[in-house]
C-alpha cells in the first residue's frame, strides 16, 4: 500500500495561567491511501485536535506531519494550474517527483509551509467536515456547496466520471441525467451534481435558503456535500452524523462507503459504533495518545451485509469495552 500521511511524535499542547495540558499526546500514526480510519475515544480526548492538526489548522508544538500526495492534475499540465502556486509558496520541506504521466508532491510537511501555502494545500487536497458545520452564513446552501469547486476553479465533469464508468454512479449521475441539465458546460454540469446530490440528500427544498433558516441535520448535510463535491483525495469528517437521525446517517455512511471504494482516502471522528463499523480500522484515543487499533478485515465489505456489520459491531463493543468506554 502507499502511504498518504505519516504522523510521527505529534503534540498539541494547550496553556492555561500556569498549568499545561497536552490535547495530542506523542501520537504516530500512518495513513495509507485508500484507507477509511476511525478515530474515537471520550469527549475530551483530543480527537478534534488532532483532525486539526490534520487538516493544518492548528499547529503542533512537536512531531512532524508529511503528507505523500499526487498532482491532481495527472501531470496533465504539470506544474498545473492548481498547483503553480502551491510550488512557488512552498519553501522547504518538499521533494517534487515528475515523471511522463504523474507529478508527486512528496515529503510536504505542514511545519515547512506558511498559511497561504497550507490553505491551497488543504484547499486542492482536504475535504473537512466540521463538528460545528461551519457553513458560510451570507452564501445559500447552493452556493456554499459550489464554493469548493469555483475555488478550485475544477469543472465538475473532471471531478465526477461519467456515470457506468464510476462504481459510485449511482450517487454522481453523468451530466444529462438532471431536468434542469443545459448541454455543454463544465459550470451547468457541476449544477446538475450538486442539484443531484442535494436531492438524494433531502436539500432539495432547501438550496436557496441560508444555513441559519436550516435545522442542524440539514446544515450537517450541507456541510458534507460541500466537503465531498470536489473529491479530494483525503476526506477528515469530525462527527458527521451527530446531527442525523439513521436513515440520514446510513445514506451518509454509503456516499462515504462508496467514496472510500473508489480511492478516496478518509478519516473520521464519531461516538456512533454504527459508524465506525463502516470504517476500516479504528483507532482509540485517550487523553490524546493513542490507546488501541481495532483492524476489520479487508475480506469483509464495510457498505455491505447486515450480518457483516453485527459480527464488527460485536468486536467493535469488546474492544472498546476493554479500553474502559
Ligand atoms: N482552544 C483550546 N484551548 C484550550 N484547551 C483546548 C482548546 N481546544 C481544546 N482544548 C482541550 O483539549 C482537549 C481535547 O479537546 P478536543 O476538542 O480535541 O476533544 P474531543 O475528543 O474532540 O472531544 P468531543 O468528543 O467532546 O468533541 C480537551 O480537554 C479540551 O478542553
Ligand atoms: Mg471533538
């Protein structure tokens, strides 16, 4: 497998007057491509700091954090129009690989770049979901879940393959498929997308309204079609689900299952042991350091067969039992 993100020896320490508590304690950890990890633990146990840290939101006091990441661009037009400026900002730490076909950024460590540079990098490459969904309060629930592609300036036609050539079709329907589709533009096909999305996730009613006319599960939606429209390569979702009801929650697991599936990279944050049977692995944290790994097997689809899941969530609850939850 390759590796994506390779944490080593990470700490987020927090003061207050005199006294220091540390919110990420040493962690390491390795994220390989294509992997879904689960990140649970008590409230207060720093699994929002260290998604942070993650993202390049915050910054740690020790360790390091690199991210092994491929061009979006397929070496298209390498260096790409996203990423121009990403290298010209970038000013240590990175080893630039390029070959015929791909261009790699490797060894990015967020330590070495500066904030502009950290939020192009998240901007090309994190989808987040917030625990507070953070939707832009002037922008409708259209525009906030169209901003991540006019920011990346992406047609949607690239980011989503035309239906019966994406194993995750049946959520991205091709261009065409949407009544209110008009031929022959990148901008009307990333409509009909998120128009789709918006449908199946139940916002249909609700695209021109802003964040504060919505209820919580409505925005907690609206948040996580916003992060996954673009398809970043590495997905951080911090409690996606807390504000949805289970048939909400099961048609957000699949879209991240099937996200998953095809290549997407993803970690999550939840308290839900539903959830995190659908993940792949799931790490427990206490007081910020990592306490324990619980791997399902690969043989064993996470999206699929309810025994499936009885059998996860019965060894989820030892494991977790275990380490005192
Ligand atoms: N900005 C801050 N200043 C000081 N302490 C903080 C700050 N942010 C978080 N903490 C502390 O760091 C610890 C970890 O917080 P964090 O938000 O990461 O927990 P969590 O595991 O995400 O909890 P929850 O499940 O409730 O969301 C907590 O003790 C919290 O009080
Ligand atoms: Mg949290």
């Amino acid at each position: 497998m390759e590796k994506l993100l390779e944490i080593k020896n990470l700490t987020k320490k927090y003061h207050e007057g005199t006294s220091e508590s540390k919110a990420v304690d040493n962690v390491s950890l390795d994220v390989e491509r294509g992997e879904f990890v689960v990140i649970m633990g008590a409230s207060g146990s720093g699994k929002t700091s260290l998604l942070h840290l993650i993202a390049g939101i915050d910054e740690s006091d020790e360790g390091t954090l690199k991210y092994f990441l491929t061009d979006r661009t397929d070496g298209e037009n390498c260096p790409s129009a996203g990423l121009h400026n990403l290298h010209a900002l970038l000013s240590r730490g990175i080893r630039r690989k390029t070959t015929k076909n791909t261009c790699q950024i490797m060894n990015t460590d967020f330590a070495h770049m500066n904030e502009k540079a950290k939020t192009i990098f998240r901007r090309e490459n994190i989808g987040i979901v917030f625990q507070q969904q953070c939707l832009i309060p002037d922008l409708t629930v259209y525009e906030n879940i169209m901003l991540p592609m006019m920011l990346a300036n992406r047609p949607a036609s690239k980011s989503y393959p035309a239906a019966g050539k994406h194993p995750a079709s049946k959520n991205y329907p091709a261009a065409g498929t949407h009544p209110a589709h008009r031929r022959n533009s990148a901008r009307d096909s990333g409509k009909d997308i998120i128009l789709s999305l918006c449908s199946q996730f139940g916002l249909e009613e609700h695209l021109w309204k802003y964040p504060s006319q919505l209820s919580g599960g409505q925005q907690q939606r609206a948040a996580i079609l916003r992060s996954v429209v673009n398809k970043p390569p590495l997905l951080l979702c911090d409690e996606p689900t807390g504000s949805l009801n289970s048939s909400q929650t099961k048609l957000v697991m699949d879209l991240l299952n099937d996200l998953n599936q095809n290549g997407q990279t993803i970690i999550l944050v939840t308290h839900d042991m539903k959830v995190a049977v659908r993940g792949k692995r799931v790490i427990y944290i206490e007081d910020g350091r990592i306490e324990g790994e619980l791997r399902f097997p690969e043989s064993e689809p996470a999206d699929t067969g309810r025994d499936g899941h009885d059998d996860r969530e019965h060894r989820l609850i030892f494991f977790l039992q275990k380490r005192g939850w």
